[in-house]
C-alpha cells in the first residue's frame, strides 16, 4: 500500500541510527504521519526497542542491526527491508559517529573510523537502498544528517566537521543526479541535542582502535569557540525536528534544526562575495579567463 503522491500516509520510511536520539525522533514522526518504519541501528536492542514503542502505536515496524561501516552488512540490511516491503519511500541515511582532539592529537586511526561511518557510511545506506527506491513509484526522498558545524565550525571536532562537509558535497551532487527521476533530497543541519551521541559513538567504535577518548579541556574548548551557539542552546531531538516530514514532502532542499548561528553563516556569505568581487574586478576585460574551462 502506498498513499498518493506527496502524502507520506502508508509509506515506507527506513531510519538509520534510529535506536537512540535524533534517528528514533524521525522513526516516531514518519510513524505517526502513517508510515511503515524499519529502524536500523548497530545495537539491534535499541532498535528493537524503538520498533516495538512504534508497532505499540499502531505501526507497521521492522528492526534491524546494520553497521554502516561495512559494506555486506548495509547490503544485507538494505535486502531484509526489500524482503519485508519491498524497498522503501524515504531514506533517513542518519548515521554519525563523533571524535573529539585537537588536529595535531587525531590519529590516522581516528580519521579513518570517523570518514569511514559518517561518509562511506553515509555513501553505502544511499547506494544499498537506492535500487529498492528506484523500482517504487510516486513521491521518494532520502535525507541525509550533516551538522551546523558545516556553518559554524568549532576547534576539537576537525574530523568530525571535515565528514560533515563532505556529506553535504555528496548529498547536492546526488540531489542534481537523481532530479529527472523525481527522487529528492534534503540535508538536514542538527545543532546541541539532548542525546547520547557521544555515548553511542564510543560504543561504536572498534575494539582494534583502542577506547575513544575525550579530555575534559576538548570539550572545553570547543564550548568556548562556539560563541555564537551558547551551551544552553540545547533541544530535545523530537523539538529539534518538529515540522521536518512536511518540509520533506514539500521538497525542501534543506532543514536547519535550531540554532543562533546566522551571524556566522552570513560572515562567510560575505567573505565569499568579496572572493567574488575580487575575481571580478580581477578579470574584468579579459574575456578569455571567464570561458568555461579556462
């Protein structure tokens, strides 16, 4: 069963990172907007715990370990929801895990495990659920989890801000790709949340790295660097997403959670337009720098 287009009413909706925090807020709104939901998170008794809170409101659920950081097992994933509803409408790729240091104290190690989860994670949900996408007519979107780090970044989370960025280059080059075949994307921008995304992360991480570990200074520190995102700038993920499903049915590319942070990314608006005036005044009467390709 699917409702018509652009009413998320009888859908499928598949939600990564769904046992705990912000992907648990977007499986209870896509199952109170009617919609079938597969939770999917790496601790199965989580998901297994939001699953079974949706089924006891009336949902259609199904419950699901992956760990987006191999590739067999978001294949095999992406194959139990096509077993179970055959493909899904809406993808939350929704997975991230955080690593705190300063540049120079990040190893090797901790770039790899960071750029491994948060991008190649992200890039194995889309390129493992997109085929089952693709075979399902009418309204379909994916939304991918960046950061309003990409916006205001602070120090002691360079790895962590460097995946968010490049999940925001990967999201609006599939948005372009996937725009003639009516498959949309939004990016959604979080900020401070009531969550146990640190707790998580570090559960997450392989035992082959050593334990995760966040000194009292990094947090610190980067408290003091977000100026323009005070500390008490913290909601709830179900207060940080209230309204996201209609904006996904709308088609927005973008979705800012909450945040005072404005008066940064107007900064770097500016700064960009004096690079562009700078460019311009700089070739300006010399015709054959502005061909394409040159």
């Amino acid at each position: 069963m699917t409702g018509a287009d652009g009413d998320p009413a009888g859908r499928v909706a598949v939600v990564t990172g769904a046992g705990s925090g912000l992907g648990a807020a977007m499986a209870r709104q896509c199952a109170d907007a009617g919609m079938a939901v597969a939770a999917l998170d790496i601790d199965e008794p989580r998901a297994r715990e939001t699953a079974a809170a949706l089924e006891s409101l009336g949902a259609r659920t199904l419950a699901v370990r992956v760990d987006v950081g191999d590739a067999a097992s978001t294949r095999d994933a992406a194959q139990r929801v096509d077993d179970w509803s055959g493909g899904c409408d809406l993808l939350f790729a929704n997975v991230g895990v955080q690593q705190f240091g300063a540049i120079d104290r990040l190893t090797e190690s901790d770039w790899a495990w960071v750029i491994g989860v948060n991008v190649l994670g992200t890039v194995r949900t889309v390129t493992s659920f997109l085929p089952g996408m693709r075979a399902r007519a009418g309204w379909r979107h994916i939304v991918m989890t960046a950061s309003a780090g990409v916006f205001t970044p602070t120090v002691r989370l360079g790895a962590y801000t460097t995946s968010k960025f490049a999940v925001v280059g990967f999201a609006e080059t599939l948005r372009a790709e996937l725009a003639d075949e009516g498959i949309g994307v939004t990016i959604v921008f979080p900020a401070g949340m009531a969550t146990r995304h640190l707790e998580s992360s570090a559960l997450a991480r392989p035992e082959t790295l050593g334990p995760s570990v966040t000194r009292p200074d990094d947090i610190e520190a980067m408290l003091t660097s977000r100026a323009s995102s005070p500390a008490d700038d913290v909601v709830t993920p179900e207060e940080a997403i209230a309204g996201l499903l209609p904006d996904l049915v709308a088609g927005e590319p973008y979705f800012l959670t909450h945040g005072a942070y404005r008066p940064d990314y107007r900064a770097r608006q500016a700064a960009l337009d004096r690079a562009f005036d700078g460019m311009e005044a700089r070739t300006a009467g010399t015709p054959e720098r502005n061909r394409p390709g040159v």
